[in-house]
C-alpha cells in the first residue's frame, strides 16, 4: 500500500496552513495539506520534512503523528509541525494560512476533508444545535402533503402530494401563494382549509424522523445543548413529550413568540441571547435551504439534513443524508494541534 505523510502545519498565530492542489494533478484545484509519498528507508516524519522543503522551501520542526486514514488504496499519516517560515509554492495553486474553522467551507481532497473537518469543528467545539421541526425530527410530510392536497381539493384545485413536496420544501408560504394564485383561489381561504385538515391528527401520532431518537440522544452524552426553532405551534412540544424528548431540550421558540419566519435570524438570535450561547459553538440543523440561511444570518453554522436529495446544489457548511450520520458531523474526534 502506498504510504502519504500529510502536514498540518501550524504558524505563530495557531493559523493552518492549507494548500491548493494544480492543473493536471489527481484532485486537481482541490485543497489538501501539504505533503506526498514517502520513498524508500523513510518514516513518516522524515518524509513530511522532504516533501516540505522540496515543495514549499518550508522548515518545520516539533512534528508528531496525530492521526491515520485510509483513502484509495492509500494509508495517509497526518502529523502536526510548527514553522514561522513563508511557504514558497512550486506546485500548488494557492497556499494560505487560515484559522482552523476557516477550513469549513473549502473543498478539500477525499482523505484530506475529515481531518480539516475535525479541526474546524473543534475551534471551538460546536455543543449547541438548533433544530427545526417539520422534516427535521419529525416526518411529518407525508401527513402535511396529504392535508394540503385534500385542502386544496376541497376548494376545486388538483394538487399532488409529490408536488405539494416539492412546494412545501421551500417554505409552506410558497406552497400556499403559487397554488393560490395558480388556481385563482384566496390564500387565506387555502391556509385556513388546510389548517383544518392537519388538525385532524393529534401530535402524539406523528412520526419521528428515521434515527432521530439515537442522534438526539448520542449527541446529548457527548455534550451537547439542543434548542428548538419552528414556525408551528405549541403541538411541536406536545409531540416531543409524547415519544419522551422533550426533556433533551433546552429551550424552544414557538408560533406563539411571534418571531419572523426563517430565514429571517430573529428566533435564533434570541435563544442564542437568551441562553447566553457563543454563536461559534452553535449549529442550526434543518431540511430546508431556509434553516441554513438563517444559520448563517444569526452567525452560526448550518447543516442541512436532506434524505430526499433534494437540495444537492445547497450551500451550507455541513449537510447529513440521514440523522444516524449526524452526531460524527458535528462532533468529531478533536486532534491535538
């Protein structure tokens, strides 16, 4: 098996340096950190030494091994080392030293992308998540579209449940405006007629989300804080007591607090004063688009959850196809730097 040594080099400042991979290079235009593969007699410290000086004139010094993974038929060993030297690029596109969490947003090579993922995440460490409702802990599109199709049936227009989906996704404003309008009915009319229809399931009976329970939970023994932000009504916290989680919360915005609806950041910038948490060490987690703008307008992560696949081309910090994946996306092993 090929063996790599990739650096995780650190500066005076505790900045990281990352480095762009160039034209006509496997992962080319990809970040990674600095390194390559080790020749014959070397270990893996030596090697990371060469491969510095060869590729970045860059001397290092105080280099450990902190971590190893496997990726392609290839045993990547990373290492931390510390300089307060320039480095000088011969290869790559672009070499930067950044602040760990700046290591979030880019678009890191395969074997490379846990490990900056775990340095950001853990500067500081994200213990505070904030939840949407509908579609997030619980699955209750199947009986929201269901409502709204009748709803709509019941005022003479013909809508799916697959595009009352594709609708509600957005938001459940859109949902009602572009069917109103299409169908020349009252948006206030089709709101309250679908009102009338949901209420015909009591909150205790809807589902919860495929593995919601385990993550909530799992994320709870690892130290985390979880909030509720919705633009239900108080059933959302008749539905957590009912399958025993409302006790996992620490506290919650309703429809009764009269905030704005997502994205705008009122809700979440006020849990977030309430509670005195750092917006840094808080995530919002939601299905839609919306949720991770509101996220990002309140100044904390977003991470969407999207088991349907229907926002490949979202930008957000994390996403999650499913909630049994989320308590190693937010919370992952720190490395010592």
């Amino acid at each position: 098996m090929t063996e790599v040594s990739a650096g995780i080099i650190l500066n005076r400042a505790g900045e990281i340096l990352a480095c762009k991979r160039g034209e006509g290079r496997r992962n080319a235009h990809l970040w990674e950190f600095p390194g390559g593969k080790r020749e014959a007699g070397e270990d893996a410290k030596a090697c990371l030494h060469r491969e510095l000086l060869e590729e970045l004139s860059l001397p290092v010094w105080n280099v450990r091994e902190v971590r190893t993974a496997e990726e392609g038929g290839i045993r990547f060993t990373f290492l931390t080392a510390e300089t307060d030297a320039a480095p000088v690029p011969t290869e790559h596109e672009a070499v930067t030293f950044l602040r760990p969490r700046a290591l979030l947003p880019l678009p890191f090579c395969p074997a490379d992308a846990p490990v900056a993922r775990a340095l950001a995440l853990n500067d500081p460490p994200v213990r505070h998540l904030f939840w949407d409702f509908d579609g997030t802990l619980f699955d209750t599109y199947p009986m929201m579209t269901a409502a709204f199709s009748l709803a709509c049936a019941r005022l003479g227009a013909w809508v799916t449940q697959a595009q009352a989906l594709r609708r509600m996704k957005v938001s459940l404003g859109d949902a009602i405006r572009l069917t109103a309008d299409a169908y020349g009915l009252s948006r206030r009319s089709l709101a309250e007629a679908y009102r009338r229809e949901t209420e015909q399931t009591s909150p205790g009976e809807w589902p919860l989300l495929p593995g919601i329970t385990e993550a909530l939970r799992t994320l709870s023994g690892m130290g985390c804080r979880h909030y509720l932000v919705t633009h239900r009504d108080r059933s959302a916290l008749e539905a957590l007591e009912a399958k025993g989680l409302l006790p996992l919360f620490t506290g919650w915005v309703t429809a009764e607090d009269g905030f704005p609806r997502k994205p705008d950041p009122a809700s979440l910038r006020s849990l977030l004063e309430r509670f005195g948490v750092e917006p840094a060490a808080a995530c919002m987690i939601g299905d839609r688009p919306l949720d991770a703008q509101a996220g990002r307008a309140a100044g904390i992560l977003g991470c969407l959850l999207d088991p349907e696949a229907f926002f490949p081309d979202c930008a957000c910090d994390l996403k999650a196809c499913a909630a049994a994946e989320l308590p190693a996306l937010l919370c992952p092993e720190p490395i010592l730097i």
